[in-house]
C-alpha cells in the first residue's frame, strides 16, 4: 500500500509515527535524517518509523538504459578488468592457480556487494576496495554451495520420480535462481537462500516484476553466451578467452544491479526501509525549515492560534525575515484578525511597501481605521514609504489621506518633500493641476537644502503643461 502525506495528500510519505498514527513526507520533516533514518513527531515527540523512498522510485524496466550503463564507472571497470585479465599474466603453476581463486573470489565478493549497495539506495558502483579488501569473501563459497544444493535437488528428483520430476524440479531451481541471490545477497546464509518458502514469499511479494527480471536474466545469458562463442571462433584463445570473460563479468554487473534495485523498489513489501544515497545529501539543520513545516501543518489542521504563535515569535527577529512576515499578513488577513494586524502594523506595512503593493497598504489602512476611526501613522518615514507604494498601483486619494497635514505633523521631518513629492504626482494623476502646482511651490520654498530643490523647476514646468510628473529627462550628453 503506497503511503501518502497527511498534510500534501499528493506526495508519497517518508515518516510514519506510530503512536499517533500520522505520515510525513520530506517537507513535513525537513530536520529528521533520512540517511541515519532518525526523526521525532512534530506532535508527541516520538521516534519515527522510517518508510523510505520504494514507492517514489521509477520502475526497474523503466530504467534499462542506465543499468547497461551502470557497470562503465570506473571502479567497476578496473574490478571486471583485474579479475578478467590479470588471470593472463599468471603462471601455470599452484601459485597462479591460487591468485586466480582469489580474483574469482573477488569478482563474486563484489557482484554481491553490488546488489547490497544498490539496496541500499546508491545507484553507482562500489568503490573498487570493496573487491579486494575487508570481511565478505565467504559470500562467493556460499553462493557456490547454494548452487551446489540446487543441482542435488535437481538430481535427487531424478532419482525419486524419474525425468519428469527431475524437469520439474530444474524448471523451479531455474526459476528462483535470482531469488536466491536477492536473499543470499540479504541474509548472508545459505540456510535462507535454499529454503522454498522464502523463495516462494520474496517472489509473491514482488509479484509479476519479478518475472520480468527473470526475462532479462534468459536473455543476457543467452547474449553473454553468443559474444563468448563468436570470440572463440573468430579470435585467437588468448584474445578470445579475456573478451568473453569481460562480457560475461559486464552482464553480471549489470543483472546484480537490476537484482539491488527489485529489492530497493519493493523494499516496503519487502520489511525494510531505504533511500536513494547518492542523489540526495543529507539535509543541513535549518531552523527555518522547522519552522516552515509546523506553520504549515498548523494552518492545514485549522490551529491558526498555534500558527500565529509561532509566526510572531518568529517575527521578533530583527530584521523580521520577510517570508514569516508574508505569512504572518496572509493568516492575519484570511483569519481578519484586526487586534492582531492592530499591534503588527508597521511591520506588516513596512513589508508591503517594500514590495510596493499599494492595493494591500490601502486595504489593511481601511481595516485599520475601521477598528480606530482615531487610528493614524505617526511614523513619517513609514508614511512616506506607504504613500510611493500607494502611487505607484493609482491608489491616489489614498496618499492624499495618509500625507493630509504631514507638515503640520511632522514640522521637522527630512521626509517632507519626498511625501509631498508623491502628493503632488497623485493630484496630477487625480488632474487637480493647481493643488499639484501649490505642492510642488511648497517644496520649493521650504526644500532649499533638499537634493530635489533642483528638480522642482521641471516638474513645475510639467504641471503647467499638464503632463505627468516624472521630473527632468535623464540626459547622456558629455560635455566638451
């Protein structure tokens, strides 16, 4: 059964807690370890079960094309290569006949080291010690021996209900030779590997897949077996026997490799949990995401209390981090909590002018003064910062509102002829040319020391010509 997200019913789940029954995908749990497979439940702070990616990943046939790519790394290149041509160099004697052994043993050793790695969620190769060097080398006398028990059951049936239940019995060991390298490859004992039921369950519980994999198992060995007799009857044995032995060593890289990742894609029906490793690093510790995710599972389950509290401790930060204070003006404006928006007035508002979103500055103006007909700015430079970003979207009589008395009120403020600037531009946008025209008199007479003291002649010249006011044309010439 494929697991879905609780919050993002579209997204495959990662996380499951046990105690309260809820899943989780990655943006739930940005600070759980998918690659130590640790998290704790956001709600009761129990560890969580790890679900892995099986169900995310794409099907093993939809993937061919990079298994035959798969063994052209190049520490699978100089594995294949080593145990594949070094056995030429070797003299005729105990001493070669040992060094081959081992490099059989090797080869073996990390065919099946292969199958555990891609288990595991890497999609590359082995590193090329994993051949040579550590524990594991009895896996090869183990899978040997499993073939050995193989063909005593084959003769045994023979023996027991003549050729037909020998057929019979060859037909089923042939059947299940891939299953029993995917356990023997897992259990690490011949045991389990032989066993029928085990056999029989890994193969029910992958289902019709795995028939498909025993379909391209028939068909490289059946290539593997044309390469090798092309070669000898087209080549020198000593040319021959290294080129088949190369192919055949390629083929089996790549087989062990779509056997790796069966287990990896049925790894739930399977009892285990893994990840893809080699595409995803491990996630940094990263506070805000922790805090994304509670934000989000808090607004979906409808605890918008639990949400605000979060966002306005958030908040506090200074500077405030801009996207918690986006989402602390949509849950205050969707849930139109007015006390609220009330008492983070000018954080908010400070936001939405840097954005310029004049229509928002104007809506939460209105629902500000309808919570206090009293209520005013007494932040200047927060007034003037509003009232660009109100001009800027036509939101004209709007500024004429917020700027009305700015002198008065701010006598000494270095922001007024930037507002009355605005102010004039929003009259003449309203095309109340005289009142533009005192404004920018104003500025004028009152701005001598103010850097758009020189600039107040164009604009003066516009309003006269009733043409907006944009100030004196930028001008490229380069003096003599």
């Amino acid at each position: 059964m494929k697991h879905y997200c609780h919050y993002h019913p579209n997204t495959a789940a990662k996380w499951l807690c046990t105690h309260c029954q809820t899943e989780y995908c990655v943006a739930c749990m940005p600070d759980a370890d998918t690659h130590r497979r640790h998290g704790h439940c956001p709600h009761c702070g129990q560890t969580l079960r790890y679900l892995g990616a099986g169900k995310e990943v794409e099907p093993f046939w939809n993937r061919i094309p990079q298994f035959f790519r798969y063994p052209f790394h190049t520490d699978s290149l100089l594995v294949i290569g080593i145990c594949t041509f070094v056995p030429l160099l070797l003299p005729a004697n105990l001493i070669g006949l040992i060094i081959f052994l081992v490099l059989l043993l090797a080869l073996f050793k990390y065919t099946y080291a292969v199958i555990n790695h891609t288990t595991e969620g890497h999609m590359t190769p082995p590193p090329l010690a994993t051949a040579f060097t550590g524990s594991g080398f009895s896996i090869a006398i183990q899978h040997w021996l499993v073939n050995i028990l193989a063909g005593g059951l084959t003769y045994s049936a023979g023996m027991v209900g003549g050729p037909l239940l020998a057929l019979a019995a060859t037909a089923f060991v042939m059947l299940v030779l891939p299953a029993n390298v995917m356990i023997l490859a897992m259990e690490r004992e011949v045991g389990p590997a032989v066993n029928p039921i085990n056999l029989v369950s890994l193969i029910s519980r992958i289902g019709w897949p795995y028939f498909v994999l025993y379909l391209h198992l028939i068909m490289m060995v059946l290539a593997s077996v044309a390469v090798e007799e092309f070669a000898f009857q087209n080549f020198a044995p000593m040319l021959a026997l290294p080129l088949s032995g190369f192919i055949a060593g390629t083929f089996a890289l790549i087989f062990f490799h779509m056997m790796g990742y069966l287990l990896f894609q049925y790894q739930e029906e399977l009892g285990f949990a893994s990840d893809f490793q080699d595409e995803t690093p491990a996630p940094a510790q990263d506070r805000s995401r922790r805090l994304e995710a509670d934000i989000d599972m808090h607004v979906k389950e409808g605890q918008y209390d639990r949400a605000l509290a979060v966002l306005k401790s958030a908040v506090k930060s200074n500077p405030p981090h801009p996207q918690r204070v986006e989402q602390l003006y949509r849950l205050l404006t969707a849930t139109n909590n007015a006390e609220e928006l009330m008492r983070h007035h000018r954080i908010l508002l400070h936001w939405l002018g840097d954005r310029h979103e004049g229509t928002a500055i104007a809506g939460l103006l209105k629902t500000l003064t309808g919570r206090d007909p009293a209520f005013r700015l007494d932040d200047p430079e927060l007034i003037v910062h509003c009232a660009r970003a109100l001009h800027s979207q036509g939101e004209n009589r709007e500024v004429l509102k917020l700027m009305q008395d700015f002198h008065k009120r701010f006598p000494d403020s270095e922001h007024i002829a930037t507002g009355y600037l605005t102010v004039a531009q929003s009259l003449a946008q309203l095309g109340l040319w005289e009142k533009a025209t005192a404004f920018l008199n104003f500025i004028k007479q009152r701005g001598a020391q103010h850097p758009l003291h020189g600039k107040i002649d164009a604009y003066l010249e516009q309003a006269r010509n009733q043409q907006p006011l944009r100030g004196p044309a930028a001008s490229f010439d380069v003096g003599e």
